[in-house]
C-alpha cells in the first residue's frame, strides 16, 4: 500500500509540472524523453520480458501514446483541480468491473465499498469545479475520454506484466520504446523550437520523466503482487496529492466539497487496504 501511495505522488507531481509549464506539449515530450531515458538505464539489469506478453507490450506502448497526448491537451484549457479528478476519478470503477468480469478478479464487499468511496470523492471534487462556472465541454470530453484510455492500458499491462515473467523487464521496454519515434519527430518536426526548449528544461524534464517511470513502475509491480481491481482504485489516491500541489504551488483554493472529496477518497484508501 506504502509502495503505491509513494506512486500516486510521483505520478500527481509529473501532472502538476506538465500543468504550470509555459509549453505544454514540448514539456510532455521532454518529460517522455526523460522517462525513456532513465528506463533505458535499468534495461542491461534485467531480463527481457517473455515472448507471450509482447502482444500486450505494443499495444501499452500505442495506447500510451493516445493517454500523454490526452494529457497534454486536457491541461491546454482546464486547472489540474478539475481535468486530473476527472482523468484519474472516474476510471477505477471501470477498471474494477472489467477486472473482476473479464479477469475473475472482484474485491471483497468492503473493498469494492473502497472502489465506490474513490470514485464518489473525485467526482464530488470535480463537481465542485462546474460549480464555480468555469466548466469547459472540451475539456470535460477530453478528461473522460483519457479516463477510458487509463482503464484500457490498466487492464492491458496488468495482464502484460503478468505474462512477462519479470516486471522492471516489462516496465523498461514499455517506456523506452516510445523514445526512438519521438526524438526522431522532435529533429524532423520541431527541431529548432524543441532543441532551445529541451536545453533550458533538461533538468525538469529529467526530474518528470523519473516520476513518470516511477510512478507506472510502481503500479506495474503491484499488479503482480495484488489484485488490479485493488491497485488501480488506490492509485487514484493521487488526487488528494495533487491537491495538495495544486493548492501550495498553483495557487488554487480548496472549498468545503474540496475538503469532503479528501476525506471520502482518504475514506476509500482505508477500506481498500482493510479489504
């Protein structure tokens, strides 16, 4: 449980550096950059992951390309308070009943009462946003359209790292694939722009790319400890870091529904953890 809240703050923080950042797009690909980077450190000490998950291992690859360009734009228009309470709230529901239908994985009564107290308090948080009037439809369509996105890579690596036969394996290959195509379109597409851009944010995107790696990493190698019915709901407990970050560092405020989402998704991290 320790190791997956240390993820759910790595994962808020690399959310909250794409958000405050002035490009938004080039501080996402730089962040990729780095998290392939620091996979592709990790690769010589590890075994390749077994030939059965490779199927799975393409499609995370592809589908994560869809969820960081979703991210991306869903943080062009909308606070963090609002689009990561929607992208992360309203998937662990879906996961836990897909999990439980097409894998024969279901939680107990009291951990699905944690699936259902999770995904109560960011939806509150969300609402609390609407309420303020500065809803977005694009926005909001963006959010859950990367919500659907988060519940389809959850379910594809969770039974993917599971077939490899070695987690940090499969987590490596999965996030320093993607970098070869990406620095190939940085120097064809936006070479001159991209380079100025990754010379004065090396570091942060250095700093982003290990949370991103770690965060993920973390999730995976849990999913073959626990069930992914569990680890996905706990995961989303990330809101209440982000909060938190959003609140010290961006300047956004936490009204009474913002204080009640906290206690209920605090709630939901207990019940899981009893469960």
């Amino acid at each position: 449980m320790l190791a997956i809240l240390l993820g759910a703050a790595l994962h808020a923080t690399w959310n909250a550096f794409v958000r405050s950042a002035a490009n938004k797009f080039f501080d996402t690909i730089l962040a990729l950059l780095g998290m392939g980077f620091w996979a592709g450190c990790i690769l010589p000490f590890v075994p390749f992951p077994d030939a059965a998950s490779w199927p799975y291992l393409i499609a995370s690859i592809l589908i994560h390309v869809a969820y960081f360009l979703l991210v991306v734009l869903s943080y062009r228009d909308a606070e963090l308070s609002f689009a990561y309470p929607i992208m992360r709230g309203t998937a662990p529901a879906f996961s836990a009943i897909l999990a439980a239908y097409l894998l024969k994985e279901s939680p107990s009564l009291i951990g699905w009462i944690g699936v259902f107290l999770i995904s109560s308090g960011v939806v509150v948080l969300s609402l609390d946003s609407w309420r303020s009037g500065s809803l977005k439809r694009s926005s909001l369509f963006i959010a859950l359209s990367n919500a659907g996105v988060i519940v389809i890579y959850t379910l594809v690596d969770g039974v993917g790292v599971r077939l490899s036969g070695h987690a940090l394996g499969y987590i490596g290959w999965a996030f320093f694939s993607p970098i070869v195509p990406i620095f190939l379109a940085l120097l064809i597409r936006w070479r001159g722009a991209a380079a100025s851009y990754v010379r004065h944010n090396l570091k942060r995107g250095m700093v982003s790319g290990a949370c991103i790696l770690g965060s993920y990493g973390i999730a995976l190698w849990a999913m073959t400890r626990a069930p992914i019915a569990l680890v996905a709901p706990l995961r989303e407990t990330s809101v209440l870091f982000a909060m938190v970050i959003a609140t010290l560092f961006l300047g956004e405020e936490i009204s009474r529904w913002r204080f009640l989402s906290i206690v209920t998704i605090s709630a939901g991290a207990i019940a899981i953890k009893i469960s």
